[in-house]
C-alpha cells in the first residue's frame, strides 16, 4: 500500500491529464522518468541556469522517484520547461498544484479533505520517548545547511488559526521544571534547523552525546531534546543558552520589488527564505536599517496549505522606492545568522518521563501493598445446599 506522502505527491502532480502540460498559472514544475541515483543537489545544479529556485523535493512513488522543483518566477519555469523537458530521458511539465494549492490528505481514510488534528505543540519539556502531543511528521528535508527544505505536512487541528492557518503561539503558564539532569529540552527552534546546527550550539558548554529533533506535523516551529555526557555540562548549557539563538544562517534570501499583478510596485519588497518562525520584531529592524517601514506582513502559511517549508516570505512597505531599491541591493542572494532573523530558544532540563512513570508504578504498587495488608479478611460464604463446617 502506497504511503501517504508517496499519495499526496501523486496528487500534487497527476503527471498532466492525458498527456497535456496544464497552464503555467504557476511556477511550480514536475520532473519525471529521473534515475533513482538523482539527488536534490542535482536537480537545483540543472535548473538553477534558468532562474532563482524556490525549493527542489524528490518524493518517490511506487519505488519510480520523480521531483518537483519551484521557481520564483513563472517565465524561468517556462524557460526550464522548453530545455529539459526529453533531456536525458526526463520528463518536465508544470505540476497540476502550485505549493500549498493540493487538496489536503485526509486521515479517516476520506482521501483528500480535512485532516485530523494530532496532539499539540504542547507545553511540556518533552522527553526521550517524545512525549505526548508531537506527531511522527513526514520530514522530507533537512533544510538549514542540508539538502531539500525541510518540509513537514500539514494535518491541521490543535495549533490552527483562522481557516485552518498555523499559528506561532505564545507560552502558556510555565510548569514547575523538571529535576537537573544530563537531558535538556529545547523549544521555539527554526523548521530547517539540523543536528549539526544544534551541536555546534550545545558543544560550547560540554560534550553532547544525543540530539533528536521533534518536528510536530504542522506546527511553525519544532523542538529538540539535547543530552549531555554530565549533569553538570546540561546545567550549564540550561543557563548560559537560555534565551539566544541556535547557530547557524539562513538559505541566501531573495529579495525584489513587489510584482502584483504584472505591475511593480517599487516601494514594496518582497523577500523569501527568512525561517517560518521568523521573530517579526526582528525582522522589522532588519529593514528598518534601510530606512521607514510603513508597513510588513509576515506570510508564514496560508489557508490549504498541505505542507508547511523551513522558510516563508514576507512583504515590506517602505517610505520611498529608494530606500526599498537599497533593502533589495543589500539583502539579495545573502545568507542571514539565524540570531538576526530567529527568535530566541527556551532552554529547560527535560523531564525523565521513564524514571517517572516506574516510579508511579513502584508507589502504585505500595499503595495496593498497604491497602492489602490492612484489609480485614473475610470468611468465603457457603453456597446454598453446602454442608456445615465440621465441628471443631
């Protein structure tokens, strides 16, 4: 039986009915009758000649891999199109979605509709065996410094705004902390942010012996359990890194005028590849160097959207085409330290959900103990008909 993401992906392209390329209302394209050796590398190094790449996905489908690869502009997917369509074998056509345009897999088995939410982002410190309220995920990337963009699939439920949209979402009440201990938990973390990224963070302050990142299904953000080879390192750690950013940059961003409906809008900038839990604060003083912000969106998701990527878009107003013409000199095609444009981690001592539950049980069990040693015992009741007892 076909997995979901491998479904999905057919969804997503349907490889064009009968033959036929559909419109190019979008610059998303599917690559197809590829080799099974082709890696993502490959397919930003042969469609890169023809314009900025968005993201490049391989996905594999009844063990035939395919790709899709996402241009920034519509008139590069077409030049791509034109020159690799029957190069080599492959086979290159506009997808039958754009990014986030698919119908949305359902998880009652309905086929493409509304999906099931799964647990939560949660409020917990999370634990080796991840804990309540985080999905498996489909990661099909590693996004910051890795191949691919660390894409995760949307299912919706807890953690949705509006219309179905993710939301980042602010701290709850915070839980007495767990006891000191060599395992750290470590939230508000960017999608794409890798192991590499982690431990060259957490290395700082001691030997890491364990990283595993938990990325919910459709969540902005992700989290990651770190452990240390003392208590003493994780306590250090727990201080000296509460509160700054993980280490690592962004993807180079693309920055440019705003293009709406044909039209330029000098004034606007838009810019791509910030991370999706992108600070805004930080963000805006980011151009705000460049001179007035008048105005800024942040488009982290959009309704319908069927997977959520490492990085999203955001659009800025400013107070003449000039100090816009500067933002988009200084910021195209250059990679950002994530501690300009991410937002801070909460760094806590994880809780040892193991430990805890043999200790719940251990106390159960002393308590069915106590309860048997002082309950009084009952003679049996004779059945009716039964002989009496014989006398003593």
């Amino acid at each position: 039986m076909a997995g979901k993401g491998a479904l999905l992906a057919a969804e997503i392209s349907k490889e064009g009915a009968a033959g036929k390329s559909p419109s190019p209302a979008h610059s998303n394209l599917f690559v197809g009758n590829i080799p099974a050796t082709l890696t993502e590398d490959d397919l930003n190094a042969a469609f890169a000649p023809f314009g900025a790449i968005e993201s490049a996905l391989l996905v594999s489908k009844a063990g035939r891999p395919s790709g899709f690869v996402k241009m920034v502009e519509v008139s590069a997917a077409q030049s791509a199109m034109v020159a690799l369509d029957g190069k080599d074998g492959w086979v290159v056509k506009f997808a039958n979605y754009d990014i986030g345009k698919a119908p949305k897999w359902s998880m009652k088995g309905k086929g493409f509709g509304d999906f099931v939410g799964f647990g939560g982002f949660g409020g917990g410190y999370g634990g080796w065996d991840m804990g309540k309220g985080f999905g498996k995920g489909w990661n099909m990337g590693k996004g910051f410094g890795g191949k691919g963009g660390g894409w995760s699939f949307v299912k919706g439920g807890y953690g949705m705004g509006k219309g179905g949209v993710p939301e980042l979402r602010e701290d709850g009440p915070e839980r007495p902390e767990p006891p000191q201990s060599d395992n750290l938990y470590v939230k508000h973390l960017p999608i794409g942010v890798t192991e590499d990224n982690l431990k060259d963070t957490f290395s700082a302050c001691g030997s890491v012996e364990e990283v595993r990142i938990l990325r919910p299904d459709f969540a902005l953000e992700c989290a990651a359990l770190v452990r240390f080879a003392s208590v003493g390192e994780a306590d250090t750690a727990r201080n000296s890194l509460d509160g700054t950013v993980v280490q690592g940059s962004t993807p180079p961003l693309y920055a440019n005028a705003q293009n709406k409906s044909g039209t330029s809008k000098k004034d606007h900038v838009y810019v791509k590849n910030v991370p999706t839990n992108c600070s805004e604060d930080k963000l805006k003083e980011m151009m705000a160097k460049f001179g007035t912000v008048k105005w800024h969106k942040i488009m982290r998701s959009s309704p319908g959207q069927s997977r959520i990527g490492a990085t999203c878009a955001a659009l800025f107003e400013m107070s003449s085409e000039e100090e816009a013409e500067a933002a988009i000199q200084a910021l195209n095609n250059t990679p950002l330290s994530l501690s300009v444009v991410a937002p801070p981690m909460k760094v806590r001592f994880a809780e040892n959900k193991a430990a805890n539950k043999t200790v719940a049980e251990a106390e159960a069990a002393a308590r069915s103990d106590e309860a048997g040693d002082a309950a009084p015992q009952m003679p049996l009741p004779a059945f009716a008909g039964a002989p009496p007892p014989p006398p003593p």
